[in-house]
C-alpha cells in the first residue's frame, strides 16, 4: 500500500547508528570517546546539552539509573547473547562473576568484581540503549571531573566523615555549575555513596571501552530458544492448549487473579504501622475514611511489593509462591539468556473466589471449565518482542488474545495517563500498522482514578530513548503521533508473520484488521519528553503510577474472561 507517512529520518541520528554500528564490527575494543562527537551531534532530546561545558544533569542521572553502580569501576563492557558466546570469546563462565542489577532498566549483567562488565542483550535494541547510554554517562561524568579537578580545595572533610551539610552542598552546586535540585536528585540516585562517588569523579575521568561479541541474527535467536527451553520445560501443555499471550510486569496480573495480597492484608497493614512512611500511612488513612478516591486493593499490592524487600517480608516470597501455585500460576525465571521473567496461568485452576472483587462479574465458576492458559511475560527491550513472540508462535498451537501493555512517553497526555493506539509506526521495519485495538477508553476509564484514558492514539516504536531528537519528534507530532515507545511495532510485526504466509513488509501501510485472534494495546504514560527532562531522573511512577498499571490489567483480564465466557458457552 501506498506510504503517506513523511520521511522521518534524521540525518544525525543515522549517521550516529552507522557508526557504533561500523565500529562494533571490529574484533578489537571500541572506546566509547571516539563516539562523543558524533552522539552530541545527534542533538538527542534526552541529552540536549552534550556539548555545554556545564553538565547535564538529567542526561546524568537518566543513565545512572540504567547502568549497574559498579559501572563506577568498569572499564570494559562486553556484551554477547549467550554464555556460550561469552566463553568463546574467552570470558569464561562469566555467570560465576557476581550478578549486578540497574534501578530503570532489566538486562542480566556480570561484574568480574574489577573492571570488566558483561551484559546478556537479546536484539539490536539492546545495543541502541546501551551504547548512547553509556555515551552519554561518559560524556557528563567527566564535565563532573573537570569541574571538580579545577577546584581542589573542595576535597574530602574528615571532620565531617564524609558527608556534606547544606553550605557544602550549595558550594558543589557553584562548583559543579549546576542546580541545588539537580544535587538532590543525585544524592537520592547515590544514597549513603554519594560522597564516595564524588570523590570517584574526581579522582579520575572516563574513558570506557566497549565489545559486542557476536552481533548475528542467529546467535539471538539461539538465546531467544534457550529462553523459550525453560518455559516449556515448566509446562509442557502449553504446546497444546490455548493460549492467551500479556506482555505487561511480573506482578499486577498475579496480584489481581492469587488474591494474595487481600488475605495477607493485616500482615501488610501491621509492616506500615512499623514503618517510618508518613506519607503512605497517611494515604492509607485517607483511603479508609474515604476522604480520597483510591483503591484499597492498589495500595495493598503497592505494600506487599515494599514489604516483600524488606529483610522481614522477604520470607513472605516462597509463601506467595505457593499460594501462586495453588491456585494454577507457575512463575518462570530467566537463565542463561535475557532478562525476561515468565508467569503460565491455567484458567481452570484459579480459585474464583481470590480474584480482585473488580475481576469479578457474575458467577465466575465457567473459569473452572477452560483449557485456555494466560502467558503472561516480562515486557522486554524493543526488537526482542519480536523475537520472543515469533518464537512463541512457532511452538503455540492456538494464539486466542495478544494484549501488549507497557510504558512510554507522551507528547499530549500527562503522566499516569493511558494511551489506546490504533495506528503504530514502526521505526524498525518502516511500516505503518494500521488494526482493531479492541479496548477503548469505555474498558479502562472505571479503573484509572487519577488521569485520563486517550483512545484512538497514534504510537510510534522508536529504536532507542536517546535516539530522537526535536526535528524527528516534531514530523511525527504534525502527524499526529504523540505516543512514543519501542514494543508495539516488533510486536505487529511478528503478529504480521502469524496469519499471513510471508515475512512481514517493509516501507508500507499494513492493514491489520481481520486477524483471527482479538489484540488489545495499552500504554501508560510514564514520562513527557516536552517536560525537559526533569521528570527522567525518577526511578519509577511511585504509588500513584500502579493506578494506570492496574487499570490497564484488569481492563486486560476482564476481557479474557469474557471471551472465555462466550468461547465456552458455544
């Protein structure tokens, strides 16, 4: 079909793909500076002030949040899809090193405990985060050590242990040339390190080195297979039953249908009174004299998750895990591959009377009489959405629903708002899809409670976070397009490749509609690329961010549910 979709490439992004790109081809280390240039030339709208002297904080803290602290100490990164491939290169068993986790982003990464970093990637979206990541890292952490080198009187004060007042603070804020409310936000990303991380900065700058492996098609299909391995092992009638596939989290659908955290409620509510929270026990007050309009569910799966970190509530896991179990829900862990947890539900196992009361509608005890089971996954990065459900299709015998529900960022909705596309474009494959999303704002508006539900949205799946800029985004705004995220469009391309006998196009409007199972795709807006940045050193949405989530999920189950209760009865 025609294209009538303007030309979006931006020069500068391009060229700054082509050359990590070129670079990572070679056998030897790529040092990330010879890519300092061309990165700042991109004019990203996550970094837009890569070449001011002055650091940029956001661009800072938006990286640290998905880089391993230890990436204070590495010097190398290495990344590969497979043990295998990371032993062939000579690592070793790298998953003997000690395991290392980020705040923002999942990916499964090793530290060797001195300067060597190895990280899992499962597609070529793996390698357009991490790259201008730590581009990005680099570029702002030595601002902060030039700043810092040139004023050495501002050195450690042993009379203070290692800690800094608010005069100390407001002087680093001159010294660094940079907002009293950026330090902050650095010492809640730092915590008790924040000293000790400065004082890293100064000692020394940047000058990180990086290798891909293995950069093959086939060696992610191989990890996406090992992956896959585990899953069915678990449950080997998921090759013959029905099936319903979720990308969301590994968490809201389980706390909707187990029930677990409503009969552990007293135990939640005793782990707040003992806490130091004032402003969730405030909340909760406020929910149960109704003097707020929130759920009390929501707030009790926001507890559980708190307590369940917690030295005593971390106990508590292998309990919900058999409870979990007890009602037909096998949770899944990655090994030996990406990062992408998995929970299977057998719908005839659930225990009808634990589900979330705004699950329930009617007598629910048809449930009991499916062969259909929930496959619900960890979203995962870009490209390996379609990988994993291209993998999935080849091994399911009968796909009934696909619901996609996952973050993303929003050029006209605030965030906590939920987005409902119905047009996606697919920086990937150039493809405009065009297909029945069958939610509307009617399905989710009763369960947000806080923002607002956008239906008949325009999305477009860009290839990175940093890889946008304003000229690129301002095209697709006079488009019309203001959702922004990376999973919707590999998805529609794999579901492409489910009802028709070719691979799927490139550079063309596909019409989606008729596909003989029912797809729902739900977003929720977890930040605003317009705000300037101040909003991406969060961490995450807080409390207030399950209410889009949940929303979004029961909206999600509630229509399983009903097509299983129309399936049945014919």
């Amino acid at each position: 079909m025609e294209r009538t979709v303007p030309s979006t490439a931006s020069e500068e992004i391009e060229l700054y793909r082509r050359t990590y790109y070129s670079l990572l081809r070679s056998s030897s280390e790529v040092q990330i500076r010879s890519l300092e240039e061309v990165h700042a030339g991109m004019k990203s709208v996550l970094h837009p002030f890569a070449r001011e002297s002055t650091p940029d904080m956001s661009a800072f803290i938006y990286s640290l949040l998905r880089l391993p602290p230890c990436m204070h100490h590495a010097q190398l990164v290495v990344l590969g899809q497979s043990p295998k491939v990371f032993s062939r290169a000579g690592f070793g068993n790298i998953e003997s090193w000690a395991a290392v986790s980020t705040l923002a982003r999942r990916r499964r990464c090793y530290f060797n405990g001195k300067d060597t970093l190895a990280c899992f990637i499962a597609s070529v979206s793996d390698i357009d985060d991490v790259i201008p990541i730590l581009t990005a890292y680099q570029i702002e952490w030595n601002k902060l050590h030039f700043s810092l080198e040139r004023n050495p009187g501002f050195a450690k004060k042993d009379e203070n242990q290692g800690k800094l007042d608010a005069l100390d603070l407001e002087q680093l804020s001159d010294v660094l040339s940079i907002q009293r409310d950026d330090i902050d936000r650095l010492k809640v990303v730092w915590g008790d390190d924040f000293y000790t991380n400065l004082e890293r900065i100064k000692s020394a700058p940047k000058n990180i080195k990086v290798k891909l492996l293995s950069g093959s098609l086939a060696e992610y299909r191989r990890a996406t297979d090992i992956w896959w391995e585990r899953i069915s092992e678990r449950q080997a009638e998921l090759l013959s039953r029905p099936v319903y596939f979720i990308s969301s989290n590994p968490h809201s659908v389980v706390n909707l249908l187990s029930g677990y955290a409503i009969k552990n409620k007293a135990t939640l509510l005793q782990f707040l009174d003992d806490s130091d929270n004032h402003e969730l026990k405030s909340e909760w007050e406020y929910i149960t004299a109704q003097q707020v309009v929130s759920s009390q569910e929501n707030f009790l799966y926001y507890i559980l998750k708190k307590f369940q970190q917690s030295s005593h509530g971390y106990r508590f896991l292998q309990d919900q895990k058999k409870a979990e179990e007890g009602c037909g829900m096998i949770r899944v862990s990655s090994e030996h591959s990406f990062d992408v947890d998995a929970q299977m539900i057998a719908l005839d196992s659930l225990c009808a009377d634990t589900l979330d009361p705004r699950l329930k509608d009617g007598d629910m005890s048809y449930i009991n009489k499916s062969d259909a089971i929930l496959l619900n996954i960890d979203y995962p990065l870009g490209m390996a959405a379609y990988t994993i459900l291209s993998e999935i299709s080849e091994h399911v015998e009968q796909i009934l629903g696909i619901y996609v529900m996952g973050k993303s960022a929003s050029l006209n909705a605030a965030i906590g708002d939920i987005i409902i596309p119905n047009v996606v474009h697919d920086e990937h494959s150039k493809n405009t899809y065009l297909y029945q999303n069958c939610f509307t704002a009617a399905h989710l508006s009763p369960y947000l409670l806080y923002g607002t539900v956008l239906d008949n949205q325009k999305c477009v799946s860009v290839r990175g976070t940093f890889l946008q800029n304003p000229h690129y985004m301002n095209v697709f705004y006079q488009e019309g397009y203001t959702d922004i995220e990376m999973e919707a469009g590999p998805y529609l391309s794999a579901i492409y490749e489910l009802f028709r006998p070719q691979r799927h196009p490139v550079n063309e409007i596909v019409n989606l509609y008729g596909i003989p199972f029912d797809l729902g795709i739900i977003h929720y807006v977890s930040d605003n690329p317009l705000g300037k940045g101040k909003n991406l050193g969060t961490g995450n949405l807080s409390y207030y961010g399950m209410d889009s989530t949940y929303a979004a999920t029961i909206a999600i189950l509630r229509r399983i549910f009903n097509l299983e209760r129309i399936r049945l009865a014919n």
